[in-house]
C-alpha cells in the first residue's frame, strides 16, 4: 500500500503536470495563430506571448519534479530552485512586455 503522504504528494505533482502540459498546450496553439487582424498584430502578440507560456510551464515541471523527488537540501536543491524561479520569472516577463506591446500596437491602430 502508498501511505497516505505519498499519495497526496503523488495528486499535488500530477495536478501541477496537467496544467504544465495544457499550459503548453496552449502556448504551441497560440504560437500556431496565423489569422490576420488588421496587420496581424494579434497573431504577432500570440506567437510572444506563447513563449512566455511555455518558460512558465517549463518551470511548473520542474518544480513537480523537485517535490515529486524531494532533493534533499545540498548544492543540486538550490541549483534547480534558482533555474525554476528563473523561468518563471524569464516568463512572466515576456508575457507582459508581449502583452503591452501588442497593446500598444491595438491602441494605435484606433487613433
């Protein structure tokens, strides 16, 4: 029998792996996005935007792996954290810069 921590460490990491793949998912479909718009700045702002996705969803896998794994606190531990919170912040970044420049673009085209 898996004893009962096991098993709620077992739910919590295919949680996080569900919603890293749709993540990535999502990210190849909007990268995929060819429909023009005007001068096709939506299609431009999914396709940097869909990057962002995919380091954040990147970063979700490696953070389940981690508990999944439970590294114990030594040099390999903290490496991983860094390279986990670097992509989530590498992501992010890229999703909001995607999101005000694609902004940016809209609003001008309404002037």
């Amino acid at each position: 029998m898996i004893e009962t921590d096991r098993l709620l460490n077992i739910i919590a990491q295919a949680g996080s792996f569900i919603a890293a793949f749709a993540a990535i998912t999502a990210g190849v479909i909007m990268s995929s996005v060819t429909k023009k718009f005007g001068t096709g700045i939506l299609a431009s702002g999914f396709k940097s935007i869909s990057i962002g996705v995919i380091f954040i969803a990147m970063g979700i896998i490696i953070d389940a792996v981690n508990s999944y794994l439970q590294l114990s606190t030594n040099i390999y531990s903290v490496a991983v954290l860094i390279i986990k919170e670097a992509l989530f912040v590498i992501g992010t970044y890229i999703i909001v810069i995607g999101s005000k420049n694609t902004g940016d673009k809209l609003e001008s085209l309404t002037k």
